[in-house]
C-alpha cells in the first residue's frame, strides 16, 4: 500500500524545503530594509547622544557666566564657630569684621516638681502664650504621656512639651516657648495655669516695684559728653534740667546721669521702666543765628516844643567793627539721646521710638539680664529744637507683675545682645540679618573675645564649576571623535571607559564620518576655546590657557596623539593661583557686557552657550535631524509591514500550491499502484 503523504509533516517531496528556499529569495528586500531599519535607529541614538552631552554642556556653560555665576559665591568663617557663625550673600562684601556676643537670644522654659510616671491630667481647656501667639487645647483627661504628645501636635513652633526623667521612675514636665525674645514670655491661662501651679511650675508673688530717679540729688551732669559740634552752640549740661512731680524736664542741649542703685543693678529678675516724651519747641540755633554780630547804636532821638524839634547829633566817636565772619549755627535733630553707661566705661544705646512723640510718650524697658554691669541712665539731648520729659525710673519683675514667677526657669526668655565694632545691637532672635549687608548672623552662645567675621571668595565652587565645564567638553568632543572617525584608538584613548562602553562605542565607530556638522561644531568649539577676550584694556587675563585650562595645559614637550584631538587639560596649580588671587577676571573671562546695555554679550561661556543652543534648542540642528530620521524611521516601518504581509501571502501561496501538487501526485501513485496491484491478480489468476 502506498505511503500517505501529508504536506509540511511526511513532506514526502521536500515540499517544504523548495518553498522555504523560495521564501528566501523573496525575504531579501524585507532583510535589507530590516537592516536599514536598525541603522537609522542607530544613528538617532547616536544623535541623542550627542544632544543630551551638548545639552549637559551647555547647562555647565550657562552657570560660568549666569547670574547665578559661582564666581560670586561668598564663605563667612568665624573664629569662635561654637558661638557665632555667618552666612554670606551673593551681593556682601569682601571684608573682615568683629562681633562680640554678650548674651544669645533666649525663651522661657519652665520645669516642674517631679511628677509620677502615669500622672493623669485632668479634663479641661489648656492655653498657653507666648509673645503674640496663643494655643488651646481642649483635653479629655489622660495620662501625661498623652497630653504632651497632644499638646505637640498643637503647639507647633509655638510651644513645646516634653517629660524629663528625675529618678526612681519619676518625672518633671518641661514646657518651652518656641520663640525667643524678651518680649516673647510664657503665660499659663485656665486649665493650664491650674496644672502650672499644682505641678510646682510656677507660683504666685506678690509685686514689688523699687523707683528711683525722682530728686534732684540724684541728678548729676551728664558722662562723655563730646566735643561741641559748632562752634557758638551751647555745651550739653544739666544746668537747666529740672525735677518735678510729673519727671524730669530736659530742654534742648540738656542732659543728666542717674545711678542705678547696686541693689537694682544686680537683679538680672528686673526690669527698668520709665516713659520719654518729646515736643518740639522753638530753635536755639534759630534764635541764635538772628543775634547781631556787632553793637547797634539806639537812635539819637530829639526834643520837641511848641512847633519846635531839634534833633540831637549822631555819635562822633565809630565803633570798632569785628572782622569775624559769623557762620550760621545749624539746627540738629537726632533721636539718640538715651543711653545705659557700664562699669567697664562703655555706654550701649538705649533706642526711643517716634512714640515720645505722641501723648502717652514712649516706653523704655531695659531687661537687666540683659545689660549685666549696667552703672547709670544718661540723656543727653543734643537737638536744639526738642524738649524730652522723662518718667520716674521704675524697677520691676515683669514676670512677678504677672502674679506668677517661675519656680525653676531652666531658662527665661531674653534678646540676642551683640556688640558690631564696638557697636550694642539687640534682636529677639539668633538669626540677625539686618545689621551687615547681605550678611546673616547666627548666635550660638557667648564669646569671652569678639569674634572675627571673615568674609571671603568661594574658590572651591568655582573650581569645581570649572572641572565640571572641562570635564563635560571633554566628554562632548569623545563622542564628535568617535562618531566622525574610523580609528579604533580613539576608544582605546579614554581610560575612564568600561568594556561594556567600549564595546558600545565600537559600535559607533565612524558612524558619521561623512557627516560635517559634528566636525564643524568641534571646530567652532576650538576657536572659542581659544579665542581672545579682552573686556578693558586694563584686562590682564584675555584666555583660557592663562587659568591653566588648555589642550596642553601640563606643557607636555613629546608627540603624543591624544593632545590633538582637542581634549581640554587643567593645570591644578595654575588654576588654585588664579582663582586665589584674581576671581572677578576669571568671572569676565566667561561673560562680561562689551556694549554698555548691562547684557553680557561676550565671553568663553556667552560665545558656547550661544553655538551649542544652535544645536539643541527645539528645532535646532539636531532636533531636524532627529526629525529627518522619525520620517525615515516611520516609512522603514511601513514599508516592512507591507513586505511582511506581502510574504505571507506569498508564502501562503506557494504552500497551497505545492500542497495541491502533493496531493495530486498522490492521488496518481495511488492510481498507479491500484492498476498494478490488479495487473498482478490477473497474471496469478491464470
């Protein structure tokens, strides 16, 4: 019996193997537009590549010469960095300058009496103040652990709560105000003085005001007084000062010291207060600029009687006429005129505000905590124009006035007190940065010496800005090399590559040797490296080699290859010497204004920023090349997918074909062996 044949399984005629090598033939255009396919994706790689490298490049380019240059970057160093330290501008100042920190700004922080572990606080409303803020709390009842922790999520950067260990599993509550400043207290209300006061936190006291500076014995002439501005204009005495019921009158050019008694002096728990009032009244210096320099003689007048007047002579005797010149006296208006006088002889400003203007005058508060070794209050009124009255001086305890003091004060709230050049500054807070330019002060704690403030280039980020720069030219111009040469060594050249990147960049060895626009962009990279850039005439560095940045920067005397294709070397010496010693030209070497219209138009950076933006920017040079190949890419595409569907029929086809030649040659086998099967049967049947 004849074997059954079925196409693609028995494939009896090598059906299989005809169609397959027909097929091949056929997939030749498909294979060749599949390889083109792959080429064109790998040469829009490549071109991204090149673009994120110039685009990072660029971006390197824009910080050299950019507002946000490092060429401008300021270091404050400090030489009592546990106790102050500075933050510098962009805008301050190169200089050196002298802090002495009296006292850091602080804030009230009050413990309590040991409390046990699971002490429960009671229901209530818990509020708590402190300067212009106020918190509460609506509590439940709890365990202590609890309320500080409610209490936390409600204070925020107002308060702050915590439980320190004491001994034997007991407690002490601390609650701190969050805000330093004199003026900034804590105060305990409803609920939450109730817990104060149970907890040992704070009590009650009763106040008492001391005052002094109420009699005219405890007025005495007012201490350093300077040098008389004009000349003609009265010396600052206390000669007019006068003492009454209502304070002390100090009219213009006046003054006085009041002694601090010892026993106030030395409470750092009180507070002096008094109130300073001013009005203007009429000029001295006005009234005395109308005087007359020289005598004036009265008319010689007459006689009359009847219808009869005679008129008496003029004097025969000339008065002698002064040869001095008067110079007018000029009117001066100042507000300092209060001041706090010290045991070591140094005076500290005490500032009176444009209240003492008003009706109710200005009130003057000196925190003595603030003002250790303080020794008298001195006015001198050095205005012509103004009278001050100043109020009895008051010693209190603002916390006892109150009605509460704390029981143990870890600490008590009080301003930053810092001397600047010999100069008292207060703040209620350790960050200052109104008091030198552009510069912030950072109190920590008090220097026994004033501290030097330095304030100097940043030379480290500049150097590293320009490490970055040459690093990234560098990488740019590999990749130019690679891509537009057919040199195997120039992979091997670049130590820093990994195998795996090398054998990447194999890949792309000469890919686009026939292409100019890589080899132009790195000519025109070279001749801005290289160029001249002369902001004055006065300009001493003009290029990039005088920074110790070159494609031969180490000076190498041999031939060696790599140094001509256009790498950038730095010479590190050259470079730190530079930067130490002239910043601001190695800043104008990247970018400076030629023109006058305040844009920098010139420069190592302004001139590359502006030729590789050509490249980059959308719809550059390279965004139309990538353009060019998505088209491309997208046609490749379809075209495969035509072909690939052209192929299936095509090998449907002659799949069917040869399937129906199989068959019909079976069928003739078939046919075939059934007449010789029958012609047997006839020949045994005979």
């Amino acid at each position: 019996m004849a074997g059954l044949s079925i196409p693609g399984v028995n494939d009896k005629y090598k059906s299989n193997e005809i169609v397959e090598g027909l097929m091949k033939v056929e997939r030749i255009p498909l294979t060749r537009e599949q390889e083109h396919l792959e080429s064109v994706k790998k040469q829009q790689d490549a071109w991204r590549t090149v673009n994120q490298k110039m685009s990072s490049l660029r971006d390197s380019v824009k910080t050299l010469y950019s507002f946000d240059n490092p060429f401008n970057n300021k270091l404050a160093s400090s030489t009592d960095e546990y106790a102050i330290t500075a933050t510098a501008g962009r805008e301050a100042s190169y200089e050196s300058f002298q802090v002495e920190v009296i006292s850091p700004a602080t804030a009230d922080r009050f413990l309590s009496g040991e409390i046990e572990k699971n002490q429960k606080i009671l229901a209530g409303t818990y509020t708590f103040k402190t300067g212009d803020k106020t918190i509460s709390m609506n509590w439940k009842g709890g365990k202590v652990e609890d309320f500080v922790t409610s209490l936390n999520k409600r204070g925020k950067d107002v308060i702050k709560a915590s439980l320190i260990g004491v001994n034997k599993g007991n407690k002490a509550l601390l609650i701190e105000s969050l805000k330093t400043g004199a003026e900034n207290h804590l105060e305990f209300k409803e609920s939450a003085l109730t817990l104060a006061l149970d907890t040992g936190m704070i009590k009650k006291v009763e106040s008492k005001n001391d005052s002094f500076g109420t009699t005219v014995s405890e007025i005495k002439a007012p201490e350093n007084v300077a040098a008389n501005e004009q000349v003609g204009l009265p010396f600052i005495t206390s000669d007019s000062v006068r003492v009454s019921a209502e304070g002390i009158s100090v009219p213009p050019r006046g003054g006085f010291t009041i002694n601090v008694p010892s026993s106030i002096a030395g409470d750092t728990t009180k507070t002096l207060i008094f109130t300073v009032k001013g009005k203007e009244i009429a000029d001295i210096a006005e009234a005395a600029n109308k005087k007359p320099t020289e005598p004036e003689l009265p008319s010689a007048g007459n006689v009359s009687f009847s219808n009869i007047t005679i008129y008496n002579s003029q004097s025969s005797v000339d008065l002698p006429t002064s040869n001095i010149s008067k110079i007018p006296l000029e009117k001066i208006r100042t507000d300092s005129v209060l001041f706090a006088s010290f045991e070591d002889g140094t005076e500290r400003e005490l500032k009176v505000s444009s209240d003492a203007f008003t009706n109710d005058g200005a009130t003057v508060k000196v925190n003595l905590s603030e003002y250790p070794g303080i020794k008298s209050i001195i006015m001198r009124n050095s205005n012509t124009g103004i009278e001050y009255s100043v109020s009895k001086i008051e010693s209190v305890d603002e916390k006892a006035n109150l009605g509460y003091t704390p029981t143990n004060a870890v600490s008590v709230a009080g301003d930053a007190i810092i001397k600047y050049e010999g100069i008292t500054i207060t703040r209620p807070d350790n960050k200052i940065d109104d008091v030198i330019p552009h510069i912030t002060l950072n109190v920590a704690q008090k220097t026994d010496k004033p501290a030097t403030i330095t304030i100097s280039p940043d030379t480290e980020s500049a150097k590293d800005a320009l490490i970055n720069f040459v690093g990234r030219y560098n990488q740019i111009v590999a990749e130019i090399n690679i891509l537009s040469q057919n040199k195997p060594e120039l992979i091997s050249e670049l130590d820093y590559l990994s195998s795996e990147e090398k054998n990447e960049y194999k890949e792309k060895l000469g890919l686009f040797s026939g292409d100019f626009s890589l080899t132009n962009v790195k000519s025109a990279m070279a001749e801005i490296i290289g160029g001249v850039y002369q902001e004055s005439e006065y300009s001493e560095i003009t290029m990039l080699n005088q920074i110790g940045i070159s494609t031969n920067a180490t000076s190498y005397s041999g031939y060696n290859p790599t140094k001509m294709r256009g790498y950038l070397e730095i010479n590190e010496k050259v470079l730190d010497e530079v930067l130490k010693n002239d910043l601001d030209s190695v800043k104008t070497l990247f970018g400076f204004d030629s023109d006058g219209d305040l844009i920098i138009d010139s420069g190592i950076g302004c001139r590359l920023d502006k030729q590789l933006t050509a490249y980059v920017q959308s719809g550059g040079i390279l965004a139309n090349k990538n353009s060019t190949l998505d088209r491309q890419i997208k046609a490749s595409e379809q075209k495969i997918a035509k072909l690939e569907t052209q192929l299936e029929q095509k090998e449907a086809e002659l799949k069917y074909k040869y399937g129906q030649m199989e068959s019909t040659l079976n069928s003739l086998e078939g046919q075939s062996n059934s007449i010789n099967n029958f012609t047997n049967q006839q020949n045994r049947n005979r």
